[in-house]
C-alpha cells in the first residue's frame, strides 16, 4: 500500500502516487523519466477518460467490442502497477 494518500481519488491520487520524476514518484514503473513520465500520463489519462465518464454519465454508446478493448487496456495497466516498485520514502 502506498502510504500517506488518505482519501484521495482520480487525477489527484494519480499526481501524488506516480510522479513522472522516478525519483519523486510513490510508485515507480522505471529508472528512465521518459518512461515514467509515460506511465503517469498513462494512469493519469485512463482516469480521465475512462474512469471519470463512467461514473458521470452512462456510457451506451460503447460496443461490446469497444468495452473487451477497453478492459484489456485496464488489464495490461494493472500488469504494470503490479511490477512497479513502491519507493521508501
């Protein structure tokens, strides 16, 4: 678990646990700040379109086929936050 977030959500849980700088960040996905940074413009854009609308509106406009891409996404997502590394801090 990552410590001290409290009861945070969305954009803001996402900039507070995963900085792009790898030395800054709660969780860190890689050494390399390009790849870091990428994986928090990641994670923070999967809550801003996937998560948000969700939960603010009924999306029947998504295709059974779009939602199977979309949870694959979120599937792979989740792969990479459980590889990460939780820094000490």
């Amino acid at each position: 678990m990552v410590p001290s977030i409290g009861e945070m959500t969305g954009g803001p849980l996402i900039n507070k646990a995963i900085n792009p700088e790898p030395s800054k960040s709660m969780i860190v996905f890689s050494s390399h700040a390009n790849e870091q940074e990428g994986y928090a413009a990641l994670f923070k854009g999967l809550i801003a379109a996937f998560r948000n609308p969700s939960h603010h509106k009924f999306l029947d406009n998504v295709s059974r086929e779009q939602a199977l891409q979309i949870c694959a996404f979120i599937d792979n997502m989740l792969a990479a936050l459980g590889s990460a590394q939780v820094a000490s801090q």
